[in-house]
C-alpha cells in the first residue's frame, strides 16, 4: 500500500491536471488522474455518465474510484473538482499531502471556455462556476495541507510553489 506524493484538489480551470503531470514529472513520479480512472471503468466520458446515469450515480463512482486511487497510488493524484462534496472523500483526504489550487473566477473562466465536457457547467458556464468556487471553496481548504493560488500565474510558477511548499511536508 503506498500514499500519494500529492493529491490536488481545486475547482475546474484551477491546473490540476497540467500542474499535476508538471509535478509528477518534477518528482520522478506517475501522475493519474481520477477522472479519467472512471471514464476508463465505466467505458464512456464522464459528461455520459451524467446524462445517462445522473450526477448522482457520477459521485458514487467517484468516491470509489478516490479511495483506490489514495490506497495504491505513491505518485500525484489529481481529483475532480467535485470529489470534496463527499464527507467519506474529505475525511479519507486525512493526513495526505493535500494541495488546493485555488483561481478565482475571471481565470477560470478564461481556462474552461464553455466548458462542454464538464457536465456540471453546461447550462450557464459563468453562473454556475461562481457558485462552484463559492460552495465548494471551504471544503477545499478543510482538506488542504496547502493552498497555492494559480491566478495570473504560468503553471511552471504554480508548479514551482507548490514542490517548494510540499518539500518540508513528509509523506
């Protein structure tokens, strides 16, 4: 059983998947992604598993698809953006090197377009991403070992913070 040298959790549009493969790379580890742990387990993109299963059925999956991710994964582990929602992921998050990429709204915006392939944005990108942040903005920081603000910022700068901040902090 090994832990994740880093688990990055953050809104969409935050660089967790880009500042992820950085990071993994930057420590000679694997980079994995949950999300895409759980299209290749249900054999469809996750926006499908919304509208065919429901959002519902989605986070089920996700919680799962977490806790293997944490039990066998020693390299950077990337979350979506809505895997903090579940009690039983926050509290799992426990005692791992956690890091929240935290972007404020115009910057995410900017990163996920109009956002077609995240299901929970489709009707009104903006709106909905503002009350995301809003919502979802205290629980990522009660897992957060550390917060680095990625707003403005180039992902090489975010990724450098980030190994610098994580490198007095054990495994």
């Amino acid at each position: 059983m090994s832990r994740p040298a880093a688990v990055l959790v953050g809104p969409p549009g935050a660089g967790k998947t880009t500042v992820g493969q950085l990071l993994a790379a930057r420590l000679g580890v694997e980079f994995r992604d949950v999300d895409h742990d759980i299209e290749v387990s249900a054999g469809k993109p996750i926006a499908e598993i919304f509208v065919d299963d429901g959002e519902d059925a989605f986070r089920a999956q996700e919680v799962a698809a977490v806790a293997t991710a944490l039990a066998e994964h020693g390299g950077v582990l990337a979350l979506g953006g809505g895997a903090v929602l579940s009690p039983v992921t926050r509290q799992r998050l426990a005692g791992h090197r956690v890091v929240y990429l935290e972007v404020g709204l115009s910057d995410a915006v900017a990163r996920v377009g109009l956002a077609k392939d995240r299901p929970v944005l489709a009707l009104n990108p903006r709106a909905t991403l503002r009350h995301l942040l809003e919502q979802r903005r205290p629980l990522y920081t009660e897992v957060a070992t550390v917060t680095v603000n990625t707003d403005g910022r180039p992902p090489e700068e975010v990724t450098d913070e980030v190994a610098d901040r994580l490198a007095g902090i054990p495994v």
